[in-house]
C-alpha cells in the first residue's frame, strides 16, 4: 500500500517537502492519545528476544532512527511510536543555521538512495536543549543526541563550538555524538584527522563530565565511509586510547560509482545514502571491530534496508544498527518488518541471544 501512495503521491512532491508533510502526519497523529496508541500496537511490537543493552542503557531492541531525519527533536515520540528503539536527533550545531540553499535533498529511486547537501540546518543547540529540556515523553525510548559544527565557525575554533553544543545538550542525551563525517559542511572531515579529533573529543568529554555530574553520558564519534582503512584503524585506537563508548559507523559518502540514476541526479553535490552505501559501510564496521573488538559500541549505519541487513551488522559487530534513508522508500511498517525478520533470524541461528551473535562473523576469520 505505501508503495503505491510513495509512487502516486511522494514520488511526484520535492523530496524535502514530502519530509516535511510526513513529518507533520507523524507528529499529528501521535497527539491524539486513541490513535498513538493503536499506531504503536500496529507499528511497534515488542519481542522479547530483541531486547538490547548498549552503553549501560536498556532498549526494547537494536534497530534505530539514525540522525538527520528529526533534527530539532520535535517528533521524538512520534519515532518511537513508529517502533524505532531509539531515536537519535540532530545533527545540531552551536548556532541556528538555516543550511543550504535548495534544492538540496534528491532522490535517486533507481538506485533505492538519496543525496542530501542539508547542511546541518536546525534551530541551533540553545533551542534543541529548551526543547529536550520541556519534553514530556508520551513512549519511553533513549534519545542520542548527534552534534556538529556551525558552519560559519572557523575550523581553528571547531572545538570551542562543539563544547558549546555539549554543555547546552549533554544533560538531556541518553548518548552524545560528535558527527565529524558531513561532507556538508566545509572543512568538516578534516577534523576526522586523528591529531584534530582527539583534543576536540577529550574536550566534549571533559564538558559533558562538567555538566552532567551524576551520571556518565556516553560520548560517540562518527566516521565517514570514504575514511581510508589506516584512518579507520587510526580512529578505532583513538577511541579505545579516549575511553570512548562507541563509534558510528558510517556516515553518508561523497563517492558515485555503479549508480544507476539519471546522470543529472548522480553529479549533484551532497552525501549519497541508502542501498550504495551498504558494502562500503559493512566492511568499515567489520574493520572496526576486528581492531577494538568487544572494548567499545559499534553502530552500525549506511544501506540498512531490511532485517536482513541489520543482522549481517550484527554479526559484523554492531551492537546497534541505525537506518533512514529506506524508511523513504518502505514507509511507517519499515521497523515492524525489520523487528519481525530479525527475532525470526535470530531464532533460527546458533546464538541464544543478540549479544552472543555481536561479531560472531568477524571472530570466525580472525
């Protein structure tokens, strides 16, 4: 059914004016306490079996909404009530931006992908914070919270920006996440560079343990697909060396090859994901943790599609697994079909549980 509306109606709309229109639906609807209510009964059952621990927090499953689809943290129940296990909000920078000029979002259907060069627009880390701050959560689900630089920030005062950001946001984060992957925001990845990513991440570390006294709040890093294997291996040891819980494995890429689109939608400028992205990001997440093992939290990110996907993220040694860009394309019963598959997967497979399955794949060729 979803099909055939994205083909009659989506299909035929600016990309980031269906974003907008379904965002509202989603946002209406779990207003109104009789329909959130059949919604998530629908679209959101529980197994048992899924049930997944990451970073010492509890989650009712692995499958995740991965950042840049609920920038402002407006429709975080509204995710959950769709049966996402948690919900990651941003990118959110320093300073309200209002991102690139449009056009800016394109679909490449052939291709089951998007490029986007959004640029980090978002009302800025002040707001995001009053927000996060004044929610009143409808579904209980761990929120992340993904940062990045304000994009008129110059890369010599990248740090002083990110620290900003995590001292308005790390007490409302269940997870904080340093995105330093965009390819949208110039100069952005060379702070991937090990020598400029570790005095940044033990900056954000040091604020948020500042801020948020009580309690320890996990602190991720997020890596581009185009990183090359040595730089991978050098952010992998970074992260174990800085006590980091986790890594976020990958980003959206700026590569192009084997596209099937029109040429005019390939050449846009942006970062390409979905299905593209899917070999690429399976084999950095398999690199990673063949470096740190069980020592830190993979996620795992980048042409997720369906359970299927997602267990082989498991197995390659993501403890969580996050998608967007084939929620465009499968619709709100995208998360029910990938909880379904994969209690049925795992059932079916030698491991009693989803953590004994983590890197099973990679520890058999070690």
């Amino acid at each position: 059914m979803y099909k055939i509306f994205f083909n009659l109606v989506f299909r035929r709309m600016d990309p980031e004016k269906a974003h907008h229109l379904a965002f509202r639906w989603i946002r209406l609807a779990v207003r109104i306490p009789v329909l959130r209510t059949f919604v998530a009964a629908a679209l959101a059952p529980r197994y048992r079996e899924l049930r997944t621990e990451a970073f010492g927090l509890r989650m009712h499953g692995p499958f995740g909404l991965a950042a840049g689809f609920d920038k402002n943290a407006v429709a975080v129940d509204g995710m959950a009530m769709l049966g996402f296990d948690h919900i990651e909000i941003g990118t959110v920078t320093g300073e309200a931006q209002p991102g690139n000029p449009r056009k800016r979002l394109f679909r490449l259907v052939p291709d089951r992908a998007l490029i986007n060069r959004m640029g980090f627009n978002n009302e800025g880390s002040l707001a995001v914070a009053a927000r996060l701050a004044s929610r009143e959560p409808v579904f209980k689900t761990v929120v992340g919270v993904n940062i990045g630089k304000t994009k008129v920030v110059p890369e010599a005062e990248a740090v002083g920006d990110y620290v900003k950001s995590a001292e308005r946001l790390a007490p409302f984060a269940d997870y904080l996440v340093v995105n330093v992957s965009s390819p949208n925001t110039p100069g952005l990845r060379n702070l991937q560079a090990v020598d400029h990513l570790r005095p940044l991440l033990a900056a954000v570390r040091e604020a948020a343990d500042r801020i948020v006294a009580h309690r320890r709040v996990p602190l991720l890093v997020k890596i581009a697909p185009d990183l090359a294997d040595e730089d991978v291996d050098a952010v992998a040891d970074l992260a174990v060396e800085l006590g980091l819980e986790g890594i976020i494995a990958t980003n959206t890429t700026i590569a192009r090859e084997g596209l099937k689109s029109e040429a005019s939608l390939v050449k846009e400028t942006g970062g390409l994901s979905g299905a593209p992205l899917k070999e690429r990001s399976l084999e950095v997440l398999r690199r990673l943790y063949a470096r740190v093992g069980d020592r830190i939290t993979l996620v795992g990110v980048g042409g997720v599609e369906s359970a299927e996907d997602v267990w082989q993220r498991i197995l390659a040694g993501a403890t969580l697994v996050q998608g967007y860009s084939a929620f465009v394309y499968e619709g709100p019963f995208w998360s029910r079909a990938i909880h379904k598959g994969l209690a049925a997967r795992l059932r079916t497979s030698p491991y009693a549980t989803l953590a004994d399955a983590v890197g099973a794949d990679v520890r058999k060729t070690a």
